[in-house]
C-alpha cells in the first residue's frame, strides 16, 4: 500500500477497507507515514467523512495501538463512564463510589484537564495523600475486593490517538465527527470496559455547541461501540451553565461529599441518577432504569455511597478525613463576592467564560505542565431561572490573591439579569442502539 494513494482514494470521498485504515494507523504509529501525509488524510476525512464500519476500523485500530488493559480478571460486568467535558463537572468522584455502593464493578481509568479546571485526577489530588498511580495488579485487587478504583491512564494507552490528537490540534480538524468519536472510543476500548456509558454534553460550556452537532456524535459512538461488540448508551445533557455550583478542584470535592451526603445540588445529583442508572443497568443488575435509580438512591439515602467513597479514599492513599471535616482541604486566602448590580432573574451563565474566570485563577492549565492550585475556583449562589435582588451575592471568587479585576471583569460581562428565564432542560436526549 501507498499512503498516497489513500489519501487520494479519502479525498475522493471513497470507503477504506479495515486492512487501509489499520496499515494508515500502524505506518503513523511507528512513524512510517510523516506527519505532512496524516495531515492530508485527517483533512480529507473532515471534509468528505466516514462510514460507520470505517470509523469503526480506526477506532479499533488505535484502541490496538498500544497496550489494551484485560480486566477480565475483575468479576461482573465492567462498565465505563466518559464525559465529553464541561465546566463544574464532578460526576465521576460521585458516580464511581455511588454505583460502586451497589454492586457494580468501577475500574475507572480518568485523566487531567487541560482547560478551564483539572481532570478527575486532578480532583482527587486535591484530597491529602490520595494516590492516582497504582499497578495494574494492584489496580484489579481493589476492584475485586471493594468494587471501585480510579487510577491515571497508563501512559501507553491508545498511543496513536496521542500523536492524531496533536497533529488535529494544529491542522484544524479538531472538530470532525468520524475523528472525535474514534478519538473517545479508542481509549474507552483499550482501557478494558465491557461497556460504556457517554454524557455527551451540548451548549456553552461544551465541545459540542449546538444539538444536531452533539446528537450525531452521541449516535455515531452508541454504533461503533455496538460494532467494537461493547454495549454503549449516551446521555445528551445540556452544558448551557456549569453543571452543580462549584468551578475548582478542592471545591468539587466538597461539593461531591455534599451530593452524597444528600445535600448537593439538585441538578448535579439528578445528572449523577441519570447517567448511573443506565450503568447498573449495562452492569445487569437491574432490568430498568427506574430499578437501577431506585437502588442509587436508596444506597445514597441509607449512607452506603458515602462509606464507599470514604473506603475507596482510603484504600489509595488519602485521608478520610476530609470527609466528614472538608475543612482540611486547601482552602483559598480570599474569598470575593460578585454582586448583582440589578433586581430580576438570571437569564444566562455563559458557562466556558466562568471556566475560563477559574483557569485564570488557578484552577486549569493553559499548558499540559502547568501546575494547578487545587484550593481556589468560583462557587455560584444564583442559577438560571432564579430570582436575585440588586446587592445580592451571584457567586464568589476563592483566590489566592486579591488581584482580580481582570476575573470579576470576565464573570460580570457573562452573566445576565433580566425580567424572565426559563431554566434549561439538564437532559436532552437518551440514545441507545
């Protein structure tokens, strides 16, 4: 085969084979094709894209590409969870120990952030002593024996969706359905899940800005992992505004162990139900999604979820404590209100310009080295549809410093007060095969 030749057979929008599409993976992956050729074969696929089987065959073909986790050892069904991204999301620290609470395998492999806050890594650093780098033997005992565990990727993991993802990144094809989905999917294959649950978020604070945009993409992953023989469903969820009401890593913590205490934010445990109902049921161990949310929510109610997170804090590393004393994590030197400068309600939270205010604080990275401030963030008080008086405190800026102006600027331009709102619907869409 020549690379040429498939980067023409793409440009003229025809079907690469399995065997084309795996020789294109495999030359790149061991530097046998030169970036300048891939950079024509991505830019073709954008424009004339790909069929099922062939989005398919490159997903598979970089899953393949490096090491591929068997959690076979790990018994029950496995299933995985992956966000598409957003501001303020801090389901998996509550999902991983609340479906745990019933039964359900959580071999959960997460990553850090690059953006507006950190990765679910990160979160869980920000609790003392907590310890992200367990072996994979050590990884599958505590799965077995607790029923949850999450680590860091393995550094090897879908090495061609590393090299693809940089390549896109400075080529403009980022955003190419057939790309993104391989993308995810490769790395929920290789990371061992026997199934897959996707929140595929939409709005602001989303990769995926529009519906229509994030409906394909859900559709497009639900059949390639019906293809890759892994039972996939996808949530739709709206990212308009930030998901809960804490932006910063140290905060979310604190916000997760209200959620499991009951007392988190409404739409953030609504989210949490959704989305792990439909992993107790790809787990079999309910039949419906009204079963399996009635065993979360009992679990959650009895205090079984928090004991899990407690056990699974401390079986890698970290200090329980935090728990019941959330007060012994970091914590930021100043705390800022932003007042509402009039009477109404608040009709939009642009939630990546609230992301953006905390990374300028802190909480994210702008560069994949750069160090993250796990104590400060913004905690918002008003969502939209809510009624807020002239003075009245819209959120409040944890920092490190008192030279904000610049943040308070960002977060006053992107929220607004007006006569009447509607609150978003946080679920759009349900899809499966």
């Amino acid at each position: 085969m020549r690379m040429v030749d498939l980067i023409e057979k793409k440009r003229d929008g025809k079907e690469l084979s399995e065997n084309e599409i795996k020789w294109v993976i495999d030359r790149y992956t061991a530097n046998e094709v030169p970036d300048y050729q891939m950079s024509a074969f991505l830019m073709a696929t954008f424009f004339t894209d790909m069929t099922d089987k062939e989005i398919t065959a490159m997903t598979l073909a970089m899953a393949h590409s490096g090491e591929v986790i068997d959690l076979s050892s790990i018994a029950g069904v496995k299933v995985d969870k992956h966000s598409t991204g957003g501001v303020g999301d801090t389901t998996t620290l509550i999902l991983a120990p609340l479906v745990a609470s019933v039964g359900v395998p959580v071999a959960k492999m997460s990553g850090r952030g690059l953006g507006y806050t950190g990765g679910t890594l990160d979160k869980l650093e920000a609790i003392p002593g907590f310890k992200i780098e367990l072996s994979e033997d050590e990884f599958i005992q505590l799965v077995n024996e607790n029923q949850v565990a999450v680590i860091g990727q393995s550094g090897n993991l879908a090495p061609a969706d590393k090299k693809l993802y940089a390549l896109r990144d400075v080529t403009a094809t980022v955003n190419s359905i057939p790309l993104i989905a391989s993308s995810i999917m490769s790395k929920k294959i290789a990371a061992g899940a026997d199934a897959i649950v996707l929140d595929v978020t939409t709005g602001d604070g989303a990769f995926m800005k529009n519906l229509e945009d994030a409906r394909r993409l859900a559709k497009t992953m639900v059949r390639i992992g019906a293809l890759a023989n892994r039972q996939t469903m996808a949530v739709i969820s709206d990212m308009s505004q930030p998901l809960g009401e804490a932006i910063g890593n140290s905060l979310e913590v604190v916000e997760a162990i209200e959620t499991l205490q009951g007392e988190g934010p409404a739409d953030l445990l609504e989210m949490c139900y959704v989305l792990g109902s439909q992993m107790v049921v790809l787990a079999k161990k309910a039949d419906t999604l009204v079963a399996a949310r009635q065993m979360l929510e009992e679990s959650l109610t009895s205090g079984k979820a928090l004991a899990k997170f407690k056990e699974m804090i401390q079986n890698q590393g970290g200090d329980v404590t935090v728990v019941d004393h959330p007060e012994r994590l970091l914590s930021a030197a100043y705390q800022i209100p932003v007042f509402a400068r009039q009477t109404g309600v608040v009709t939009k939270l642009v939630a990546n310009e609230l992301g953006i205010a905390a990374m300028m604080l802190g909480a994210g990275r702008k560069t994949k080295d750069e160090a993250i401030d796990h104590a400060v963030g913004l905690k918002l008080h008003k969502k939209i549809g809510e009624e807020v008086a002239v003075g009245e405190t819209l959120l409040t800026i944890y920092s490190n410093t008192t030279e904000v102006a610049e943040v308070v600027a960002l977060i006053e331009a992107n929220i607004e007060i007006g006569d009447t709102s509607k609150e978003p619907p946080l679920i759009h869409e349900i899809i499966t095969e």
